[in-house]
C-alpha cells in the first residue's frame, strides 16, 4: 500500500520553493499581460465523445452550489452543499460513498471534512481518477477591502467550477457508459490552510491518498481547479510536467484535435495543489487549472470577487468536452 506521510509531503512542497502565498501557490511566474477577450479564445464546438458536454448545464451546476454560499468547513454553506452533492451524484453514479474525517484546525477546531468518492464500473480494475476540491477558502487575504480578508470567499471558480465540470461528465457516464471504470473523486479541506501554512491544505487529497488502498492503481489522475475563469487560458502545469508528462501530452493533444484553443501548449506555473500527494502516492496525475484569474495583473484569487459572472459556460464547455473525449477514448 503507497501511502504519503506528511513529513515527506512537507519535504516535496519545501523543495519545490514555494512563495509566501499557500493554496494554488506559484512558484515559477507567466509571462505577464492581460488574457485577450477575443474569438481566438473561443473552443470549436466539436467532439469525438459519444455524448455531448453542456457548458450551459455546467454552469447551472457552478451557480447551484455558490448558492450555498461559502462551502468552507463547518460552515451551513458546506453541510448543505455536501448534502446537495452527494444527493445529485448518486442519481448519477453507480456508486457513491463517502470518506469522512476530522482535522484540528487553528485554535483547536475540529473540521469535519468529507471527501465524496463517485464510481462507474466500480468492480472494472482498469481505472481513471477525475478529481477537483469541492470546498471553499474561510479567508480572504488577497481582498483588497482589508476588513474583509477574514471573511469566507464565494468560490465560484476556486471550487465550484471544476466540481461543476465533473458533475456534468457524470451525467455523460450515466447515459452513455465507459468503457473502462471512472471514479470522480471531490476532495474536501484543499483551501484550508493560513498563507505559509502547507500542513493545513490539500486535507483531502492527503487524506484519499493515504487510505486508498494498495489494490487501487488507477491508469493516471486528472485534477480540475478553477477552469471556469472567463478569459481561460490553460498553460502545461510544471508538476504535472514533471510527474505525468505523458497524461499532460495526451490531454493536451486531445484538446488541440477538439479545437479549443483554451489549452496552450506552453510551460506555466508549479502549482502546490491536490494532485501532488496523489503522485507521491503513485497516482501519475495532472493538474488542470487557470491560475491568472483573470490575469496576472488582476486578480480575483482568494477574493471576494470570486463569483459567478467572473465565470462562463464557455470555459467549462471547452475543458468539459475535452476531459469527456479523454475519458471515451480509454479502452479496456
């Protein structure tokens, strides 16, 4: 059985030279500009799935659980959400079950986090793992309203939007099944931790990954975290370069024979995020995410401008139908 141990995942973050920022974290910066708003950005609306992704349903999704509110633990926002969650996949999946887990948190805390774990073919063992944090940050340092930065965030992409992409590809499975076993897997406790503070994030990933089980050993990994920014530009994440360049080169090749420009075949940032206790597991997964939300100059990360209308039907669309066609094209 791989497991991680926190002490070597705190010697993989320290050694990847992280910032004073947490969660997300940056390591190595973009080419700085603002993200052109223009039809290049725009996907072409074709797929070699079976079963056709809907952005606009993705989006109803997204919005459904920033009605909530906060999702952050313990929260009324998160118990309502989980429920609302877990409620919708088991319409949707074969299996659903839930791992759920204490944290003591600051000042003594006890977080009560779930991780929700939906399976298709779950007795096939040729698996894939899709995943993305289905909770949201309890602060919001980067505000620039200083007496709001304590202050849980809406979430709307930093959450919402790559659960609403995995939700929307469960839907698919469920009319038109895979070919080999799916299991979607939604972390809880991602964004918990204060600035500087690695312990205290990726809770659920550490957690999944330590009591997965020797037996599963899924083909590779993919992680969606904020790809519902409107100005979406998907750059090659260098972990994911490091750990799993062949599923990045497969996902990125699907992707440029779909058409959706989003994904740009260029090296982006380290991003310190739920995929890397799942490759020190074993699990060769990647890491899908926009992290110039809009763009480097203006920043909606951690903010309470993480909303709703700073997020499109269009953006999910296009890592949707290529997360799907990914998932169709696995053989047995």
């Amino acid at each position: 059985m791989a497991k991680i141990t926190l002490p070597t995942l705190l010697l993989l973050l320290l050694t990847a030279g992280c910032s004073n920022n947490s969660g997300h974290t940056p390591v190595t910066g973009s080419p700085a500009g603002q993200k052109p708003a223009n039809e290049e950005q725009k996907r072409v609306m074709t797929s070699t799935s079976p079963a056709k992704f809907s952005g606009e349903h993705a989006f109803t999704l997204l919005t459904a659980q920033t009605a909530f509110g906060p999702r952050n633990p313990n929260s009324a926002g998160h118990r309502g959400c989980l429920s609302y969650l877990v409620s919708t996949l088991r319409g949707l999946a074969d299996e659903v079950r839930t791992q759920e887990f204490t944290h003591t948190g600051y000042g003594g805390e006890q977080l009560r986090l779930t991780n929700i774990v939906a399976s298709f073919r779950p007795k096939d063992p040729a698996r894939i793992l899709l995943c993305a944090h289905w909770d949201t940050r309890p602060r919001a340092e980067q505000d620039e309203t200083r007496g709001r930065r304590n202050d849980p965030i809406p979430g709307a992409n930093d959450g919402a939007s790559g659960v609403a992409v995995l939700v929307e590809v469960a839907g698919l499975l469920k009319n038109v099944p895979p070919s080999i076993g799916v299991d979607i897997v939604l972390f809880d406790g991602e964004d918990y931790g204060k600035e500087g503070d690695h312990a205290s994030y990726l809770l659920g990933s550490r957690y999944f990954a330590e009591h997965k089980g020797g037996d599963y050993i899924p083909r590779f990994g993919i992680l969606l975290d904020m790809v519902g920014d409107k100005f979406l530009e998907l750059p090659k994440e260098r972990y994911s370069l490091r750990y799993a360049p062949d599923v990045v080169a497969m996902v990125w090749k699907t992707a440029a024979s779909l058409g959706v420009q989003q994904f740009h075949d260029e090296t982006g940032e380290e991003i310190m995020d739920d995929h890397l206790p799942l490759n020190e597991a074993g699990i060769q997964t990647i890491d899908i995410i926009d992290f110039n939300y809009p763009d480097p100059t203006n920043r909606y990360w951690h903010t309470h401008q993480d909303t709703p209308e700073h997020c499109s039907a269009e953006s999910l669309e296009a890592v949707g139908s290529v997360i799907a066609s990914v998932v169709y094209a696995q053989v047995p």
